[in-house]
C-alpha cells in the first residue's frame, strides 16, 4: 500500500491585501520572486499559480509569511500525494511561471528563490543626466558698493502731537465705570453634570392625561357606510339622460 505525504503549495491567485498599492506590490514581488515581465503577467492574471511547493511546514509558513508582508494575498494549501515507488523515475522539475487549465494549477520553480536583505531601493534609481555645459567666463560679480537692491521710496510721515496724552498708574480703579442699573437676578434649577457617556433622566411630563369617554363609540368593519340614514342628502337622485337617439360614425378625416 503506498504511503501519503504531505506537500505545502503556496498558491497566488493575483489579489492585494486590503492597503497596499498594486504598483508597490508587483515590485517587491518582482524583486523578491526575480521576475521578468512575462511572469509578472502570469502572476497577475487571475488565475491561480503555484508559487513554491514544500514538504517543510516552517518553509511554508516563513515564504508565505514574507510575501503577505510585502502585500501579496497568497495562501498555503495542503496536498496530500502517495510516496513515489523506488522504481519510479523522478519527475523533471517544472522551469517556467505558465498558468494551466482551470483543472490543474501552475506551477513554478522556486528552488533558487531567497529573501534578500530589506537594504537598498526597490527599483535602482537612474542615472542623473549629465550636467549642462554652460560658458560662464563672460560673467563676473559685482563689487558690493553699498547700494541697495531696490532704492528706497520716499513715504509721508503723519505728525501727531501727543503731548497732552499720558499713560495712568494702574490705581486699580475700573477702565468703565460701574453703572449704578440693578443687575436682574436669574433663577436657575439646581443642576449638575454627570459622567460622560451616563444615561440622562428625562423631564416628566406635567401636562394633565386625557380620560375621554369611549363607551359610545364602535368600530364598523371595512367598507361599511359612515353615515346614518337621517345624514345622508335628501335631494332627489337625478334621472340617467335618454341616449337612445344618439348614434356614434366613424371618424374618417
């Protein structure tokens, strides 16, 4: 009876955790996954890609782990396999990032994958462009004379004569005097405040609750007639107009 195994895939189906940028994601992920374009698109397809394979459940959880960090929504799936026979060959290792039909996953070979150092730019920044070749021999500083560099505009001072004023000792005397009105005096209910977030008693209702007499009263059923005999209208019922003489043509025009 063969024995079963237990492999640890780590599938992408192109998603982005909630509060991560896309752009960010794809490259970090083209960085750690040393990806090129074409399998950037397969990765992004929407389909689901089998990024790595491993029977060491830490592997697993530690390569997952880092692409989640870096805002890929990868899962890790469990597949169980019957051990190979002796005699049985081993399978060739898959070399490319190819999706395959919707009944079978793609796979990828991450044996060569590690995490870089978090150190260093994403994306290696591009060469500064050259500096401008400028002939600048022709110009020279000036000396500073002492002139400004804006010359100075002539204002009209007002002249105020501020000999009669002076400035008071504080005599602890009022700066309005007093008015000698009586200040009303305002009557206020004996109030507090409670905690914050305390449910607040309500003010009672004083007004005086209504008792009307119902025991004439009845409810008729749905439909009925409201009004009484003696209520009703009793001027006579108009007679229906003869139109028996009355007689329709089409209308041809």
């Amino acid at each position: 009876m063969p024995m079963s195994s237990v492999i640890y895939a780590i599938v992408f189906k192109g998603e982005i955790i909630e509060g991560f940028q896309p752009i960010s994601v794809k490259a970090h992920m083209a960085k750690l996954l040393r990806a090129d374009v074409d399998k950037m698109k397969a990765l992004f397809s929407g389909k689901q890609i089998v990024i790595k394979r491993t029977a060491d459940k830490q592997e697993a959880a530690k390569y997952g782990g880092a692409l989640k960090k870096i805002g890929a929504d990868v899962k890790v799936r469990i597949i169980k396999t019957d051990a190979p026979s002796a005699q049985k060959a081993p399978q060739p290792a898959e070399k490319e990032l190819a999706p395959q039909t919707a009944e079978k996953t793609a796979t990828v070979d991450t044996s060569g994958i590690s995490l870089a150092p978090n150190e260093g730019y994403i994306i290696e920044p591009s060469t500064p462009p050259p500096a401008p070749d400028v002939d600048i021999s022709g110009i020279s500083v000036a000396e500073n004379d002492g002139t400004p560099l804006i010359e100075a505009t002539e204002q009209e001072r007002a002249n105020l004569d501020l000999s009669e004023y002076s400035i008071r000792e504080n005599d602890g005397s009022p700066l309005v005097e007093a008015s000698d009105e009586e200040v009303p005096v305002i009557e206020v209910p004996d109030f507090g405040l409670d905690e914050p977030g305390a449910v607040l008693e309500t003010l009672p209702d004083e007004r005086e609750s209504l008792n009307p007499n119902t025991m004439g009263m009845t409810l008729a059923m749905a439909g009925s007639d409201m009004l009484e005999p003696e209520e009703r209208d009793q001027e006579p019922v108009p007679e229906a107009p003869d139109t028996s003489a009355i007689n329709l043509v089409p209308n041809f025009d």
